[in-house]
C-alpha cells in the first residue's frame, strides 16, 4: 500500500492543483459542485457509486457528494471530507514553490480530500478495498452549514446509520489527531428599555437603559463561567442605541442613538463551546438565570441555537488512536496523539458523534486555514494517505478478529 501511495503521488498532486483552482467558496455553488464532480470521478474509477445530494430548492447550498463502495466486511467506514472553501471569490489560485502549495482549500480540505482517495487508491491496488463497505460523504457547506441543519445534515446522519466508524479528513499533523472536539452553539441577546433623557438615567422613573443592563448580563457571564475547563463563551458583535438593526447578510448591525438619550435596546450575538452537551445544558441555564435579574427599568431574552454537538473523547475513541498511533509508527512515522479537544473547532464529524465513534486530522499539514496565507507541506499527502490506507486494513483485520474471538471483547 506504501509502494501504491508513492506510485500514484504525483497525480493526486495534479489532482489537487485542479481542485484548488476550481473557487468554491461555501456560497459558489456551482464551483462547489463542480469540485464535487471532480472527486467523483475519481471515486468511480475506484468501484464507488456516487450521486448528487441536492438540498430542496427553499435551502441555499450546493448539497453533498455521497458515494457508496459495497462490501461485506466490517467495520462499514463512513469517510468525512468537504469541497468547500472559507473564501470567495476567484483569489488564491494554486501556487507551488517546492513542496509547499499555497491557495485556498490546499489544506483545509481539498488535501485532505485528495489523500483520502488516494489511500482508497492504495487500499484496491493491495485487493483490500474490494470487500470493504466503505461511504464517502464530501460537504459542500462545512465552513458554514446551510440551515436548517435538520435538512442539510439529513445525508450525513443517514450515513453514519449504515456505518460503524467515522474517520475525517480535516488538517492534521504527523503527531495528532483528533479523537475529542468541542461542540458550538449560538446565541442572541435582546435588552429592552426605557427611552428617555440621558440626565435621567439612574432615576426611578428612567431605570438603568438597556445598554447598562446589556453590559452587566455579559460582564456577570464572564465573573460566573470563565475559565470553566472546555468552556467558552466570546461575544461577537454587540450594538446599542434608540435602534438596532441586523444584518442577517453579513452577521453585522446596524445601530442608531445620541449620546444624550438613554439606548431603549442592545443587541449582542455570540458562541458558546462546550466539551460535552451536559457542560452546554448547563452553561445556558447559569446564563438564562443572570439575564433574568435585571436592573430597573430593563428587561433581557437571550435564546440558543444548537450548532454542532460535542465530539466527548470515549473509550472507543482512545481504541482508535491507539490503533492509529500503531500504524503510523509501523510505518516509521511519529507516534499520535490527540489535539485537546479545547484546541479546534467543531467540524462535521461532530455531527455523527453522536451516533457513532469517529477520529478527525486524517488530512494533510498545512498552515494558514481561514487565512489568505492558507498553505499544504505537500508530501504529507504521502503521509497522510500511506497511514490512513494501512489503518483502515488494521480496522477490518482488528475487527473481524474480534468477532472471532469473543473473549477479547
Ligand atoms: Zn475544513
């Protein structure tokens, strides 16, 4: 499999230049779709049936590439990747100097991409691939899932049901991977007040304003949870004034105000990122407990959204790494361990975390992700995709000698 990797590693390169240089930022549709066309390709050459996921026409989104590689043996492996990029526009084409690529997608994840396939390559010229049940699920929207996510992660969750392992192919290093990942949410204050003379403010009759009653909810957010282990909480836009207007385009507002009028209203907007959804439960009770002690004169609603859930760091998990860990030093690669969890962000694997165990940062070194300096150390497409073919043959024969040998469950 080494020997098939090392064979084929100048056309995943070529592979990967013609990939950069379709744009597909999440909202380019079209571009998505066509580097969604690209890897199929590739795929049904390798024996997988591929088809087009498209959204109904009341989403916005490219949709997703599934594609399906039938077989008996166990464990059913669900491969994660995405075809989208953070930016848009026709900038950052491929530039290569040596062996480091610049572009956007070089390395989060069009590499990733593209090691995958390449270690499925390796997998069929060892005759491995051909009992294996393997499904490959590439998003077109990972930097910024399409809502509502009941819909536009219908095809993903369906996916990890007829699986019994998730590997991921985000950014990685020759020493970590990723076995645990925080989960997001969302969530959006509104304060309300009395408008009225800025002279007044403090009286009985005016109260406090919203803006002193918006500042002191997240200034006691702050007193009570942080530096909470796993836990964070950053508020990300913050307006004020006689009014506030969002901009649901951007993820900005608008506001307006004198500085001599009491704000009658503050909007504020941020994140919240968990380790576990109980850590998550319990965050927002704490916090919808302080929005509901108001200063005079002032009232606050604070409401969530359910992101990504939290990818908790299992067992099964460790079992994988371990075996992961095992392979990559067979190999005379370093030994693995995990990124903390607090480290990065959720990604598309927690989605199915839930559902079935997984390992992320199979993908290619890089630097630079969600920055026009985004960049790949190319051989570790060689790396990657060496260690991800000779781990999915240790998976099978660890599993299928597992179910021979009932006592070493
Ligand atoms: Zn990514």
């Amino acid at each position: 499999m080494r020997d098939a990797v090392r064979l084929h590693y100048p056309e995943s390169v070529r592979l990967l230049e013609q990939a950069v240089n379709i744009s597909s930022g999440t909202l380019n549709v079209a571009g998505v779709r066509k580097v969604g066309d690209l890897f199929a390709a590739e795929l049904k050459g390798l024996g997988f049936e591929t088809e087009w996921v498209s959204f109904p026409d009341s989403v916005r989104g490219a949709g997703h590439l599934r594609a399906v590689h039938r077989g008996t043996l166990r464990p059913r492996l669900l491969l994660i990747g995405h075809l989208d990029t953070v930016f848009e526009g026709e900038a950052q084409r491929w530039v290569q100097e040596d062996t480091i690529a610049r572009g956007a997608g070089t390395s989060d994840m069009k590499g990733g991409d593209v090691s995958m396939i390449l270690a499925l390559r390796a997998l069929a010229d060892a005759g491995r691939l051909k009992d294996m049940h393997v499904i490959v699920i590439m998003t077109g929207d990972e930097e910024a899932p399409a809502q509502p996510l009941s819909i536009t992660r219908a095809a993903l969750l369906d996916a990890a049901r007829e699986s019994d392992l998730a590997l991921a192919f985000e950014g990685g290093t020759e020493s970590h991977a990723a076995i645990g990942r925080r989960g997001s949410s969302g969530w959006s204050l509104t304060v309300t007040g009395r408008q009225g003379h800025s002279s007044g403010i403090f009286s009985a009759g005016s109260g406090y304003g919203a803006a002193y009653e918006g500042v002191r909810i997240l200034d006691e957010f702050r007193r009570a949870m942080a530096g909470e282990q796993g836990l964070t909480f950053n508020v990300g836009v913050l307006a004020s004034g006689t009014t506030v207007v969002p901009r649901p385009e951007n993820g900005g507002m608008l506001a307006d105000g004198k500085s001599n009028i009491i704000p009658p209203v503050l909007q504020a907007t941020g994140d919240l990122r968990f380790l576990t959804d109980a850590q998550k439960e319990a965050a927002r009770a704490r916090m919808r407990a302080i929005v509901a002690r108001p200063l005079a004169g002032a009232q606050g609603t604070i409401t969530f959204e359910d992101r990504y859930p939290a990818m908790p760091i299992t067992p099964v998990g460790q079992r994988l790494l371990a075996i992961l860990d095992a392979t990559s030093r067979s190999l005379g690669y370093s030994s693995v361990t995990t990124t903390a969890p607090e480290s990065r962000g959720a990604g598309d694997i927690s989605f199915v975390a839930p559902l079935i165990p997984g390992i992320d940062g199979l993908g290619v070194a890089g630097a630079g992700a969600h920055s026009p300096r985004e960049q790949a150390f190319l051989p570790s497409i060689r790396l990657s995709a060496e260690r991800a073919a000779v781990f999915m043959s240790r998976l099978v024969e660890q599993w299928e000698a597992r179910q021979a040998d009932p006592g070493s469950r």
